[in-house]
C-alpha cells in the first residue's frame, strides 16, 4: 500500500490532470521533511482539508544538501517519502532533485499549492507563485507551528546529548 504511494513527479502529474477533469482539487506541498514532526503532520492535514487530492514533493537527498548544508538530511529520501506516505492525510509522495519545486509545478499544475507562512519573504517565493498561478492555480500561506522545526529538534538533541 505505501509503495503504491510513493510515484514519479510523471505519475503524479498524470494524476491530478484526471482528478481536475473528474472536477477535483488536486492540493500540493513540498519540503525536506527531515526529520518529520507535528508541525509537518498539522500543516499537511491543514493542506488536505483544502481540496481532495494532497500531492507531496519531498526532497532528494542531494537538494537538501543543496539546500540546507552537507550534514543534512539525516534521513535518506527513500524513507521519508514512506514515513509521509503512511499518513493518511497524503494521497501520493514522488522525490525530486532539482532545488527548486517550479519544474514539477509546471507539470503536476495544482489547483493550490501550500506553502508555510512566512516563505513569502524569500527570494524563491515570487517564482514559485507565478508558477503556481500560470497553471491556473493559487498559493496558499499555511500557519507555522510555533518553535518546531527539524533544525529545532536536531539543535535541541546536540545539546542534551553533549552532556
């Protein structure tokens, strides 16, 4: 089952033009979702009550670097997308390895694409949003989940395990 989850950006995007013909809401996010906590699972089960299709992007191992250092990610890419596929507010999870999301939005073309708020301050947003838009759909800011983040939790257990 969780298998049948995780698909190619080709799949995905061959899904949600089906479930928009069928008169769907095909949602969409994306994120390194390292090391997955609540603050991810509120803010893809927010993303899910938005439509009816929540399509995933995650990382590849090789953006996150890109993106967020070489210490990082912790977990490989593989496993992240079957820990997110068995939630069962995600409908489909693929991998992708170019750093920025725009490609597969130009393909997948989702009726929303959330992001979280306050990514309207960086510099990646404005494309991102024309991307979204040009396909004929919006972004929608999602509300943060106060003082949670993987850099939190991976500063929070350095710090205890120093001892």
């Amino acid at each position: 089952m969780l298998k049948q989850k995780i698909i190619s950006v080709t799949r995905a995007a061959k899904i949600a033009s089906a479930a928009r013909k069928a008169g769907k809401k095909v949602i969409t996010t994306n994120g390194c979702f390292d090391i997955i906590h609540v603050g991810h699972v509120r803010n893809l089960a927010a993303a899910r009550k938005l439509g009816d299709l929540l399509i995933l992007g995650v990382n590849s191992d090789a953006s996150v670097r890109e993106n967020k250092g070489d210490l990082r990610p912790i977990v490989p890419a593989r496993e992240r997308a079957e820990v997110l596929a068995a939630l069962a507010c995600v409908d489909y999870v693929f991998i992708f390895g170019s750093k920025s999301p725009i490609p597969w939005l130009r393909k997948i073309r989702p009726n929303i694409h959330v992001k979280g708020k306050g990514s309207e301050r960086s510099p990646a947003f404005a494309p991102e949003k024309q991307a979204v838009e040009e396909g004929g759909g919006r972004v929608y800011l999602a509300p943060q989940t106060k003082g949670r983040s993987t850099t939190t939790i991976i500063e929070t257990i350095v710090k205890r395990y120093k001892k």
